[in-house]
C-alpha cells in the first residue's frame, strides 16, 4: 500500500470537497509546466542528430496534488510518454514516474531552486558502472521554457547536455493559459520535454 504523506487537512475539507494541496505553496512550484506547449529541438545525441519537434501537454490532476505529462514526439520520433509528479511534504522534494512506449521506467527527484526546477536519478549502465541523470527546466517564462536531459559520470560534478528541449506555450482562442508565477516559494519553474524523456535509462 503507498505511503500517504499526510491526512486531509480538516473534516471540512474533505466534506467541502477542498483539497490539501489546492493551496499549499510548493504544490504550485511547477504550475509554470502546465498548459499545451509547442517543443523544437535541435540535433542532439538522444534524438539521433536529428532536429525536431513535439508536443506535449502538462495537466493537474488528484486535486491539485499531481502533474500529468502527456509527449508525443513523433513524427520526428517514435518517442511518446507520460509522467506523474508531486511533492512530497515527508522528503521536501519533488518526486516524478516516467513510462513511455518503450518500456522505459524512470523516477527523478528534486526541487524548485534558484529559477530553476532540477530532477536527479542515479541510473546503471550495461557495464555496470553507475551515473547520473537529471532534468532542468530554466529561462522559465509565461509562454516559454528550455528544458535539458543531461548525464554525468562525476556523481554531478559536470554535466553533459543530451537532449536541449524549447518550450513555447500553444494558446488556443478564447482561452487564457494562468501566467507563470516567479516566486520559487509560490511556483517554481520542466522530460522528458517537459521533463519528458529519456529514450532509455542507460542514455
């Protein structure tokens, strides 16, 4: 059974239908990730040297306790996945589950810091050797983002970009997306794009 991180704040809330993340502040640190986005990259190591682009669509969800990531990277790969991430109050940090459709099962975590929200996972290469690797979200506005798959075999002293991903905000009309908050403590500013992928965990 999972662990649940802590009870509904009152018997109110619970009757009133409110939910205890709705208006806790780290739950809104990447409420800068939500909406439909527009993803270009250039060639790069993971997308085969090849440019392209995506989509992907970033959603609340569980009351405002989860962020659902939806990419689709085709036609310019055959990459499509999704993700789930909240914060959890017991560790403090940001935690995230990608799958995709290549049998890929990957679990980061992080924390919003300094403008930019980084996600860690140590990963195991087929040799055995262990690394790092991480997703950053940065340059973190309204209606667009970069987003970065990266590796290192320093245990994080350097870094190297596989993956360079720009976001930019898809605005259907007569919708308004919510602007991206710029206090870290009020929302943060995202894997694989979006923090989405990572074609496979030894990548």
């Amino acid at each position: 059974m999972p662990e649940q991180q802590s009870p509904p704040q009152s018997s109110t809330q619970v009757s009133q239908g409110s939910s205890a993340c709705e208006h806790a502040p780290e739950f809104r640190q990447f409420d800068f990730w939500v909406g439909e986005w527009e993803l270009t990259w250039p060639g790069s190591e993971t997308s085969g040297g090849k440019a392209g682009r995506g989509r992907n669509r970033i959603e609340r969800a569980l009351g405002d306790c989860v962020i659902v990531e939806r990419f689709d990277g085709t036609p310019a790969m055959r990459l499509q996945g999704m993700s789930v991430s909240t914060f959890n109050r017991r560790t403090g940090k940001w935690q995230q589950t990608w799958v995709d459709n290549f049998g890929s099962y990957l679990d980061f975590a992080g924390e919003f810091k300094d403008g930019r929200m980084v996600l860690v996972r140590e990963a195991v290469a087929p040799d055995g050797k262990h690394f790092l690797q991480r997703m950053v979200w940065k340059n973190i506005q309204p209606d667009s983002l970069d987003w970065s798959w990266e590796r290192s075999d320093d245990g994080g002293q350097s870094w190297r970009v596989l993956w360079p991903i720009h976001y930019q905000r898809v605005r259907s009309p007569g919708t308004t997306n919510r602007p991206a908050l710029t206090t870290p403590g009020c929302r943060g500013n995202a894997p694989g794009p979006l923090g989405v992928p990572r074609l496979r965990a030894g990548e």
